[in-house]
C-alpha cells in the first residue's frame, strides 16, 4: 500500500485516515509515511488532557474543541484534532473510550478530526503510536491537538510528555483527590481544572489541590498569580510557571473561554521563555538516540552467527560466566 | 580501590560493606566485583517488602527476620539481608528510610545485614543498584534477602520485580486501600498483609482488598484457597497461584508465623511449577540485552566523528532532515 502525503498534506480526510490507519498497525507503510511526514511538522499546539474516569474530561474536550472553532481568540478557526487513548488496566478488561455520541457539536465539522485509539501492546509502543498520530495530523495543517488519556497512571505520565501545555482534570466528590496528586500528576500538570464545580464539595476538593500544589512550590505564593507567569525573586532569570486552578462546568460551557485564556497563557509562556524550543529539542534528542539503539541492535543481530546468543545466555543462567562476559563474547571482543 | 572476594565470598562483615559502598556508588571497583561474584549467586530466597508509609511495614520487616533468625523451620538459623530502598516523590524532600533504633532486636547478630538506601538518580538507576546490593548478599551466603521499599509507585513496581516474592502491606485507616490497588499493585502482589490487625477498621480494609482481588481474577473463589496452589480448572497444566490474605499485630509478632508459612509455600510453587527458572530466565536475558545495548551504544559513539552527532540532530531540530534519515547518517549506511 502507498500513502498519498501530498493529500495528507493537504489535508485531505481520507488519505489522512488512511495514513492514521497505517501508522496505528506500525505498517513500513506507516513507518515511511511519518519520515516522509516529519519535515512538515512542528507547528501544532498539543494540549494533553487527563483525569480519572467521571471528571467529565471527554465532555470538556469536546468543549475546548468547539471553543477553537466556533469561537477563537483571533478571530480565525482553528482546525482541531482529536486523540483519544485509553491505556486501561490490563485486568479491567479494557472499557473503550470513544463514547462519542456526546460529539453531535463536532461532528459533520471539517475542521474536526477524531481517532480513537485503544490500549495495544506495551506502554512504550502506547506512547509511540500516539506520538505518530499526532506526527501525521501537526503535518495535516491541525493547529490544535489534543491528546485526552484517562486517569494518571504511568502511561498518562509518558503521553503527556508528548504535549506542550497538559490539563489535569479532577471533580468533586470522586474522593480520590490526594491520591490521584500522589501517583505524581502534579508532576506533569501545566493547568489544574476542577471540572463539575456545581457539585457539592467543590470547595473541598479546591482547597486540597491547593494545598497539594503549596506543598509542591513550597515558599512560592501560588494563587495570587492565577496562570501568568511571574517573576520568583532576583536569582531566577526566567519567569517561573506555577500551575493555576481554574473551575468550570464543562455540560455549560462554563470557565471554558478562561480556560482557554490560560492554555494561551501557557502557550506565550513557553514561547517567551524558550521552554517550547528546549522541550522540542530534548523530545527529538530522545526520539533520535532510541532509533540509533534499535539500528545498532538489529545490525548486530544480524551479524550473529545462528545459536551463539541462546548458548552464551545458557551459560549465563548456569552461572558458568558474568554477564559481563558474556557482552565481550557476543559483540566479539574476545577470543572463545 | 581493589576489593577482596574471596572474604566477601567468606562473609566477612568489613569486606562486604566495602563492596556494597563500591555497588551503590557505582565505581569502577564495584562494577569489577559484581561480575566476579555473580557466578556465586543464584542461592538467596528474595522477598520484596512494600507498603505505604504508617503501615508498620519496617516493624514487620523486623519480625521476619528475627523468625529467620530465631524460629526457622528446619531448626536451622538462616542469614537474612534487609535492603532498605526509599525512591521518595522528586518533590517530597525526601523521607530518609532506615530509623533503625526499633531494630533494636536484631543489632549485634552477626546473621543480620541491614542496608539502607536513599533515593538517588533516575528510577532504573535505582532499581540497578538494588539488583546489585542484592546480588553481593546472594553471594556472601545471605539465605533470606528482605528488600523493603516505600508506597505503590513505578519504583516499587520496577524493585519489585527482582523479587521470587512480593508482600504488599496494608493497614487499616489509611483511607487508600482501593487507590494503592488501582496504581498497580495488585499485579505485583504475592501475597497482600493486613497489619495492625487490632485497629478499627481492619474488616473494611480486609473486605476492599478482597473485592479487587476477585476483580483481578474474574471467576475464581480466590478465598477457599488461601495461599495454597491450586489447580484451576482441567484445561490449565500449572497450579495457580491467587494472592492470600494474611492479617498481622508486626509489633507483638501476631500473626507472623502464618505469614512466614504463606512465604514458603509459594517458594514451594514457584519450585514446583518451573516459575523460579522462568523468572530468574526471563531477568537475566533481560540484564545481558541492556548490556549488549549499552556496550553497542558505547562503542558506535567512539567510533562518530566530533560534532557529527550535533549537527545532524541540529538538522532534525529545523526539520530538515526525519529522524530516520538522521539514523541513516548517523550509522554510516548512507553517503551524506
């Protein structure tokens, strides 16, 4: 199969759904269609969103997307792709993402894109389809990507280092507040949104996060200066990003344009201080030196004679020899 | 620094906390010792030991080494190592492990080796050093190495796996019974342990654990088999193995005996059903491939020219070039 990339790169839907296709099986198609696609990228916004099941995370998703379309702040649409990624447990048998009924908004709109994508495989290959799809819509002329995971998991951690500005999404009365800062989501939080905030206990479940955030920026006042970056003191010569809270009602529309408000905050942050640049160097850093380790392992791989590497790691578990040794043997180092 | 093996082989107290420093620091010294004395191990039963903090899991780390010590099956006194691992948050200032005033009973018994570990460098460097100072123990004849490490995390999880046998440790109260099971930790469970049997609240605590226990196996009367192997149904070959309940009281050694019963029993089954060989298999190759990958790394980049690495990754950062035709220049397998 061969992959039309100038449709892609005009957009076309489905050459593009095609590509995504081919890029999610980790098809050579697929593999040739992202190196031919990479020069054309790195001009996208990638908003990660996530948070337990029941913050209302999809509902909000769908409302940040129609804010960019039918609302933006300069006045141009943006196009809007979606990538929704379930890294579920692998003993809850897996519940699908992708309800996407509640999308009636978006749907029939061209300027919206949604793929849905289900866990598959390691965590590793999880993270790096992810990453191609949104490799194959930043080529697309996408301007706004946004990667919506559940819960905070490990897996959430690793596709939200994928993102530019992350969205952590908590809700009253699910209970697991502090927990859920404790699996390290503050870590990656760019912005904390307490979704629901007409439930009872939004009070509660505000004061929590900001007593988790306190404890994570200690000395620094952190709600005096809701989402704009501020100068710390004297030593620091870039301004310092400290994660606001913002409410909002997602089945309302409410909070949402100051939502919006604060991820272009966020967005100038990064820009102005040349975080976007740094963070895009040390991803493209990372993602270069993992293909130069599977390169080198394959051509060694190919280079062994049949049977030397199972009679080598046999004589390693026997205890006859260290592994260390047994590294001089395989890549011929030394004399048998 | 030149280490003496054959007294760390002998058990010498000096020589091994020499080596264990060397380890831990990763010298040159170290990295020498460890491959000479791993054709010396491969002796030690490993039980990983992990909990949230205020479970009283160092207490009851304490009772099982002074039954080792004391009260041994065979009425032979076993040598038993307490690895102490703390990989605490990046952010929490780091709870130092190791208040080891309560060890009190075990101090002064030349059968005992208590190492402590604080939180340094990335989590698999941390996980690599424990695999080391539990390698020296196996080595120097230790029988019984405890490997305690703090919460439910990543970390835990990667330590964990070195383990023949993880206990999870709960306590009643803590309020997060079902969260430390949702990140994980159920799937590294060998057998869960209920400590401070006599406080409120254990029957709650005990009765949460079961429902996520009957979750992970679907279909199983996980109960009416506490900690023994059973056959599950005719079409399986292998006993299963479903994680017990054990309650304890760790500070009046209640309920010990039966914890250190349940140990033995699945040392039986892992023995039994090949599972022993199959792990000890499984992390060995897993060792010897990263090294391979470390060593084929290590001499690729002796072999580049300088600055060729930073100017094709310069030419990838401007999206000049794909990563995979920065692999291609960078392997040599393309003229530029």
């Amino acid at each position: 199969m061969t992959i039309d990339i100038p449709s892609v790169l005009d957009g076309n839907r489905l050459a593009l759904s095609r590509v995504l296709s081919q890029i999610e099986n980790d098809t050579p198609a697929g593999q040739q269609a992202l190196a031919e696609l990479f020069t054309h990228t790195g001009n996208a916004h990638l908003i990660g969103v996530t948070g337990a099941p029941g913050t209302g995370k999809s509902s909000l998703v769908n409302q940040i997307a129609a804010h960019y379309r039918h609302s933006p702040e300069d006045g141009s649409p943006k196009k809007v792709a979606i990538v929704a990624v379930d890294p579920s447990s692998p003993f809850s048998g897996g519940a699908v993402l992708g309800d996407r009924i509640r999308m009636k908004d978006l749907t029939g709109d061209p300027g919206v894109f949604i793929r849905s994508m289900a866990s598959r495989g390691s965590l590793g290959g999880l993270a790096k389809t992810t990453a191609g799809l949104v490799q194959a819509f930043d080529a697309a002329g996408f301007e706004i990507i946004l990667i919506e995971t559940v819960g905070a998991g490990q897996a959430e951690v690793e596709i939200a280092r994928l993102a530019h500005t992350t969205l952590v999404i908590e809700a009253p009365g699910l209970g697991d507040d502090i927990q859920a800062i404790k699996a390290g989501i503050l870590e990656i939080a760019d912005i904390l949104v307490v979704n629901k905030a007409d439930r009872p206990g939004i009070d509660q479940t505000e004061r929590a996060l900001k007593n988790m955030l306190q404890l994570a920026h200690p000395g620094r006042r952190v709600f005096q200066h809701y989402g704009k970056p501020i100068k710390q003191n004297n030593y620091e010569d870039e301004p310092v990003w400290l994660p606001p809270i913002q409410r909002t009602i997602a089945t309302e529309g409410k909070g949402v344009p100051e939502l919006i408000g604060l991820i272009a905050n966020h967005k100038a942050h990064l820009t102005n201080t040349g975080d976007l640049a740094r963070r895009e160097r040390a991803r493209l850093t990372a993602e270069l030196d993992l293909r130069i380790e599977e390169a080198l392992v394959a051509r060694w791989q190919d280079s062994l004679s049949d049977g030397k590497y199972s009679q080598i790691l046999a004589q390693v578990i026997a205890r006859e020899i260290s592994p260390q040794q047994a590294v001089q043997k395989l890549l011929g180092l030394e004399e048998e």
